[in-house]
C-alpha cells in the first residue's frame, strides 16, 4: 500500500458486498461505517477502527430480521516482517505482515472485530412495539403447549431414565 509516514485517516462502508464477501448472512439493511485513522511509522503502523452502525440478523425467538446496533472501537498495530524476531507475537492484537497482504489482512480484522462484536443472542428486545413477531410466538406457544397435552406417557419414560441413571 503506498501510503507514506504519517497519519492518514479513511472510511469504509461495509454494507452488503462486505457481508457476502465475510460470509455473514446478513440483511440487505446492515452497513456499519468503519472509519479508520492509521498512524505509519518507520517500523510499523497502527490503526484506530470506529465502527458505527448496524447489522441485521434472524432473530432467535421469531426468525424475523432484528437490527443489532454496533458502536465500538478496536486498535490493532502492524509490525513490518523484518523487524520479527524482536516482537512477542503472541498478541492478538500486534500483527506482524509483509506488506503486500496488508489489504486482506484489514479485511480479516474487520471481519472478526464484527463477529466478535454480535451478540450471542440475538433477539428482539421484550416489549410490544419493537418485540417479536407476535404471529410467531403464538404459534410457538401452540406447539410447546401441544407438546405438553401429550406429555404425560412421556414424562413417566423420563422418570424411568433418571432412576436408571
Ligand atoms: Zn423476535
């Protein structure tokens, strides 16, 4: 990348393409700005990541879309390959590169600071307006509620394994 000493600052927009490209099942919806301020210097460069935006997923409960709002930083700090054998490599967070992988190496980073950023739930907030659909629920309710109506022969079965445990 040809991009001299100093700081230097860009924004991206990872909308889309990005996602299909991450492999993220994403909605059409999602685009998180990423502004990044990159210091270079002689030996090694480092980048302040900004992200701001959001991602829109299947919720957990409903299977309808939920948008997930992800504001949040990240630091990361390259360190050219010839200067290796002076570096602790065993943080995640310090990279050591040629610089010719530079661009998929801040494509990988990107990718895994918004993976690690989604929560492992993903659900609709529990009030009326913005909740679940409330279509869906019914019908898991039903289901669950079936379920329990033929439960009963079953329930005796459980008991069984348990003592025979
Ligand atoms: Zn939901």
């Amino acid at each position: 990348m040809g991009v001299g000493i100093g700081k230097h600052s860009f924004s991206i927009v990872c909308d889309d393409t990005f996602f299909e490209l991450a492999g993220i099942e994403a909605g059409q919806e999602s685009q998180i700005l990423l502004d990044i301020e990159m210091h270079k210097k002689e030996t090694f460069i480092t980048f302040s990541f900004n992200f701001n935006g959001k991602i829109v997923l299947p919720c957990d409960r409903c299977l309808d879309p939920v948008d997930i709002l992800l504001t949040f930083k990240n630091e990361l700090m390259v360190q050219y390959s010839s200067m290796i054998q002076q570096l602790n490599t065993e943080d995640d967070d310090l990279w050591t590169i040629s610089e010719n992988e530079f661009e998929i190496d801040i494509f990988h980073f990107v990718y895994e600071s918004i993976l690690l950023a989604i929560p492992i739930k993903i659900a609709h907030p529990e009030d009326e307006k913005t909740g679940c659909n409330p279509e869906i629920i019914e019908k898991l309710k039903e289901i669950s509620l079936s379920e329990e109506a033929i439960d009963p022969r079953w329930e005796t079965l459980k008991n069984i394994n348990i003592e025979n445990n």
